[in-house]
C-alpha cells in the first residue's frame, strides 16, 4: 500500500511540474508579437528519487530587428537592457524601446515607466536624434542645431539567462543574474527600428504538443494507480 501512494505522490508532483512548464510554454505563445520578448524555457529536471523539478531560463537571444520609421522607437542590437524606473522608484530592465513621453515631457515606456535617470524632451520639439550610443539630441526647429538633452543608458548582466519576468515585459535581476553594468562604449542602439519577440512559434508548438503528449500519459498512469488502489482496499475489506 505504502508503494501505490508514494506512485500516487509521484505522479501528481510531477504533474504539476508538467502544468507550470504548460503556463510558460502558454505564455511564451501569447507574447509571439510582443516588442523586444524573451521567451523563458522551464526544463524538467527527474531526480534520483523519481520526483521531478523544473529550471526555468530566460532565452537572451536577439529578435529580428524591423524599421518602424518613428523617431521615439529603438532597438538594441545586441546584448543589454534599458533601465527604466517606475512612478514609486523600482527600477526593472527592458529591450521594449517603443518609447512615447509622459505629460512632463520625460521619455517612458508605453506605460510610464521612465527612461534611465530622465530624458526630458522639450515641448516645442520639432525632432529627436537618437545616436547608437544612446546620446538622445533635440531639433527646434527643422534649421536649428542639435541639442543633447540626455543618453539612454544601456546595462548588461554576468548572467542575463537568471533574470526574472517583471511587471508588463520587463525584467528583474537576480543574485544570480548579477548586478546591472552600464556599458560605457554602447554603440548598438538603432533608431527608428524595433526588436520583435525571439519566440519561435514552430519550437512553442512541437513543445506543446511533446507536453501534451506526456501529460496523457500521466493522467492515464493516474487513472491505472487509482484503480490498483481501489481494488487494494475492496480486497483487504
């Protein structure tokens, strides 16, 4: 008896595994368009016992890169992060350089997160330059000469693959992500383009169906334990 439970005990422990690496895999899928994603991948990991864990990774590597043609839109080209501070100062790191300005005139995020330590654009702004190492310049008027209003700063990780999901397509640093460097000769910022999403919807899809596949085959071990069980206790009554 005391073997059923502990297969019983087995089978649903790693089950649920199975059920959080199909949220990752859901979510990963969802956010197939979402500007500058990192997929994250959760691998299952069956340990001497028989119990199954899971490891969950951030994927780091680069989406393709597409020209939008708007001034406020950047893309890193290569590895990095924006640093960008919410309204209450917690700071979370992005690769969303879809960028508009907040009513004070400062550059933010599409929900308001604000740009490094704050780049202020002028009301009466007639363009912005956006150089490759984050050097942000302002036109007055279409003659005018440029003005450095501030830089958008780029950081990077020892380990940017144990950084966490945040708030909206942000990340959060780890212990062991590291702390965030400022890159100090950045020049891989591109202007007028952005980072779509590197998930792979062909890679989503076989994973969810290799999943689905393995989570039949758990529910009908279930099933059979179940059943074994039952009959154990009718004979024993």
């Amino acid at each position: 008896m005391y073997n059923m439970q502990a297969v019983i005990r087995k089978n649903i422990n790693n089950s649920t595994i199975q059920f959080e690496k199909l949220g990752y895999i859901s979510n990963n899928i969802a956010n197939f368009n979402t500007i500058g994603y990192k997929t994250v991948s959760f691998e299952q990991i069956l340990r001497e016992d028989g119990y199954v864990d899971g490891a969950i990774k951030t994927n780091i590597k680069n989406g393709s890169i597409r020209i939008s043609g708007r001034d406020l839109d950047i893309a890193i080209d290569g590895a990095g992060y924006i640093p960008v501070v919410s309204e209450n100062g917690e700071i979370q790191y992005t690769r969303d350089g879809s960028l508009t300005r907040s009513e004070g005139g400062f550059l933010t995020t599409t929900d308001g997160w604000m740009v490094g330590d704050g780049i202020k654009v002028p009301a009466n702004s007639y363009k912005l330059e956006i150089k490759s190492n984050g050097d942000v310049y302002n036109y007055d008027n279409a003659g005018s000469l440029p003005e450095k209003i501030g830089t958008i700063p780029i950081v990077q990780f020892d380990c940017p693959e144990e950084l966490e999901q945040g708030h909206n397509n942000k990340m959060i640093a780890t212990e062991t992500s590291g702390a965030p460097v400022i890159v100090k000769k950045n020049q891989n910022i591109k202007q007028h383009a952005l980072e779509a999403s590197n998930a792979n919807m062909y890679d989503e899809l076989n994973d969810l169906m290799r999943l689905n596949t393995s989570m039949i085959a758990s529910m009908n071990l279930m099933r059979v334990a179940d059943d074994m069980y039952n009959k154990a206790i009718n004979i024993r009554e």
